[in-house]
C-alpha cells in the first residue's frame, strides 16, 4: 500500500496536470485502486477497469486540503450557503443543507456529476451514543411500496405513483438521438450530453 501511494507521488511530480491536486488526494488515488484490488481478489467485486480520464469524476480530501468558511443564512433563512476552499484549486459557494460539526469532518468527497453539477459530501465522525429503549407508538400504519402504486397504507389509503420520468421520456429520446450523431467528446458531444444528463435528473427530481 505504502509503494503505491509513494507511486502515485512521484507520478505527480512527473506530471504537470496532476501537481494541481493536493498531496493526500494523489494518494487516496492510489488507496481506492488498492481497495479495488483487495475486493477483486477476495471474490467480493469484479476486476477493476482502466477508468478513462473523462469518467473520473471525483476526488477525496482524507484530512486536510479544504476549509468551509463564511457559512451564512440566505433569504428567508431556509438554506444556508459558505465558501468551500480546495488546495491549489480554488474557492467556490456551496449550498449548505444542514449544520456541520466540522471538527468531527473526517472525509470530503467533491463528486462532478454528467450533468455539470458539483456535490460536496462531509462524512462526520459520530460519537457513540448510549442506548435508549424506544417507546412503543400509539398509532402505527404499515406502508407497502409498489409500482402500480407508490405506496399503500394498511389503513386502506394510498399514494399514486407519479412517474416523472415517463413525462420527460421524449425530451430525454430525442437528446440521445442528437447526442449519437456528435462527434464523440467534442464541444458539441460535451453541451449535448450535459443537457441530456440535465434533463434525465430533473425527470428523476420531479
């Protein structure tokens, strides 16, 4: 594992591209190929692909390289935005969905979706918490999911599946017709498949 990250290293330093990344992202880099590895070897996973340089869309800062400042109230105080700085690559806003204890941040993983839109996620580090005997509920219902149906109470209510994606489907064929007749990765390949990605997961959000 060590030899690995030490690889990873000096490729970095062979390489102009890569010296933008932080020392510890280069590294868990090498990290997340030897985990592969270890499942692959271990029958828990298949075996790890070259992954092209347009699909690597995420990176992990292990301990440091970021900082989170400027954190403040926007508009009626529903949503929150800050400043999210990462090493040798800049600053840029973050809408912020909930409170953060940021002493206890041991990761953050900054992942570019298809569709242009960047996500930060924080993994905190949980302090242990004592067990607590839960109180038995007053009112229980029981909720079946299906597909038919979204979801049915045991009471005899129910929900009605809204299918989003079927409203979008045409708009989603018809960018995947445009997108085949792009030339693979050009500029035009690039905004045709952002919009067509854009599309698709706001069927999904719907």
């Amino acid at each position: 594992m060590n030899e690995l990250r030490q690889l990873a290293l000096d490729l970095r330093k062979q390489n102009k591209e890569f010296q933008v990344l932080h020392s510890q992202v280069t590294q868990q880099v090498a990290e997340r190929f030897y985990q592969a590895r270890e499942r692959f070897l271990g029958g828990l996973a298949n075996k790890p692909k070259k992954k092209k340089p347009h699909r690597y869309l995420s990176l992990v800062y292990p301990q440091s390289g970021w900082k989170l400042s400027d954190t403040r109230e926007v508009g009626l105080g529903k949503t929150k935005r800050g400043r999210l700085g990462l090493s040798k690559i800049g600053f840029f806003t973050l809408i912020v969905h909930t409170e953060l204890p940021l002493e206890r941040v041991s990761q953050v993983c900054v992942k570019l979706y298809p569709s242009c839109r960047i996500y930060v996620i924080f993994v905190v580090e949980e302090p242990e918490a004592e067990e607590q005997q839960s109180e038995k509920p007053k009112n229980a219902v029981g909720v079946d999911l299906g597909i038919t149906r979204l979801a049915t109470l045991s009471d005899g209510r129910y929900l009605e599946n809204p299918k989003p994606f079927e409203r979008s489907l045409d708009r989603v064929r018809m960018l995947q017709r445009t997108l085949s007749r792009k030339r693979f990765l050009s500029n035009n390949w690039l905004k045709t498949k952002t919009c067509e990605r854009t599309r698709t997961l706001k069927g999904f959000q719907a």
